[in-house]
C-alpha cells in the first residue's frame, strides 16, 4: 500500500469523509499515514463545510505504529517526544484550530493516540462495541495526543487517573454514561448516524459553528472576563455574516433557514 492510499478522502454533502485506511495494522499511526492525515484536513478546512473521521476495518485505531521502528530503543539518548513534535501535536492543534466542525466514528478499538484523536471530536459517536483505552502506561510511557488535558476536562480527575493509570478499556457503553462520548449507537448503524451528524453541521451556520468551536476550545482555559471579552468579539464577527441575516429572516418568516457558509 502506497502512502497516499493510507487515507481515504471523499465529499459528499459538503462533508469531507475522511478515513484512516490501514485496516490490517488496525489503523496504526505511523508517521506517513499522520502526514497523509494532516494532509487531508488541511484540504478539508478548504473546500468542506464538516468532516467526519472514521476508520476502515473493524477498529478506529489501535494507537501509534510502534512496529514501524522510528525509535531506536537500544539508545539510551532515545527522544520519543520528537514524533510527538512531527506529526501528533501539530494535528491535535490543527483539529482544535479546524474553521468547521468535525464528527468523529469509533468502532472498536479507540487506543493510545489513537484515543486522544477520536475524543477531539466535537461530536462523538461511538458503536456499542467500541472502547476507549489508555494503554501507554503499559509499554513504560505517558499518554499523549493531549489525551490528559482532553481527559480531565471531560470525565474529571479522578475517572481519568484511572484510565490513565490502570489502563484499562473504558468500554463505550460506560464512555457514554459519563459524558465522554456524544452518541452511543448499534455497531451497524454507526456509519449512518455519523454521517447524518456530520451533514446536518455542514447544512449549518460554517462560520458562526467555526466560531463556537473557538469558544468551547477557549473556555476550558479562560477566566470569565476574558471568555466574556472573546464573546463580544466573536459576536461582532458572526453577525457580520450572511448566514446571520438568513438566519433572522427565516426565524421571522417561520420557515427552515437555507445557510450557505458565508
């Protein structure tokens, strides 16, 4: 299998239907699938007005590559945060800083990284027979793909030290139950219903909902004042939109608003 074909891209409905493609590893994340990854948002923050991100095969993905070699472990000066530096953290800050919104589908396995890039989803759904795990204290390392920050931010403290921790499945029917996952679903009806998500947010408000995500990421870190400073800003720029006055003048007309991303 070539680089490129480690990802699938397609449109459809103005939503960018984005998959990782390498089923017989599980969609391990090696550092050129990362890249034809990276690649294809960036492509998506161009022409699409939604993504949905999935997996082929019966996994999501089992985590990073790590029979892939890029690390000498016979080094004793070994970095393995330089991959980090490559490939991961610059596309956990490129789905963060997306101007459209991005679904996520998870079935089965959702591990290590592979975790942390299936919970930046803005919204989640997740098949009955998906799980979540972080696995990385088992192989001697630290969760990363912002995976604590995503984590303690979303089920608490106490709920993530023990999937960080233990590293256990945390199985998505109990992802669900705490508020990790938007939408838990049948396994075959998760294709479906991603989908349904994802076209009914590209059908929306694309600057205003780019605007929104700005503000969810913002507020995990921000003090009152400065979210409320943020707001007015942000309102200002909504507002400014077409879409907006769409908006207005469908409400008043008591008819469905007909956005165009604009």
């Amino acid at each position: 299998m070539s680089d490129r074909d480690l990802v699938d891209y397609a449109i459809d409905s103005d939503v960018a239907l984005i998959h990782l493609n390498d089923p017989k590893t599980l969609n391990a994340l090696s550092e050129p699938l990362m890249q034809a990854l990276i690649d294809a948002l960036d492509r998506a923050a161009g022409e699409a007005r939604a993504v949905l991100l999935s997996g082929r095969g019966r996994a999501f993905s089992s985590g990073a590559n790590l029979a892939g070699g890029g690390s000498d472990i016979a080094n004793p000066e070994r970095d393995l945060g330089a991959q980090l530096d490559n490939v991961f953290n610059p596309f956990i800050r490129q789905i963060r800083d997306l101007p459209i919104p991005i679904v996520t589908a998870v079935r089965g396995p959702a591990a290590g990284v592979g975790c942390s890039i299936a919970l930046m989803g803005d919204v989640i759904v997740a098949a009955k027979g998906a799980y979540f795990l972080q696995a990385f204290c088992n192989i001697g390392l630290i969760p990363d793909g912002g995976s604590p920050y995503i984590l303690a931010r979303t089920i608490g403290r106490v709920r993530a030290m023990e999937m960080m921790l233990l590293g256990e499945r945390y199985p998505a029917e109990r992802a669900f139950a705490e508020g990790l996952v938007t939408r838990l679903v049948e396994d075959d009806a998760l294709d479906e219903t991603a989908l349904e998500y994802a076209r009914r947010l590209a059908a929306g408000p694309t600057r205003a909902l780019g605007l929104i995500r700005q503000s969810a990421w913002a507020a995990l870190e921000s003090s009152l004042d400065d979210q409320l400073d943020r707001e007015r800003a942000w309102q200002r720029d909504a507002g400014r939109t077409d879409d907006m006055v769409e908006g207005v003048m469908a409400f008043l007309e008591k008819r469905a608003a007909k956005f165009q991303g604009k």
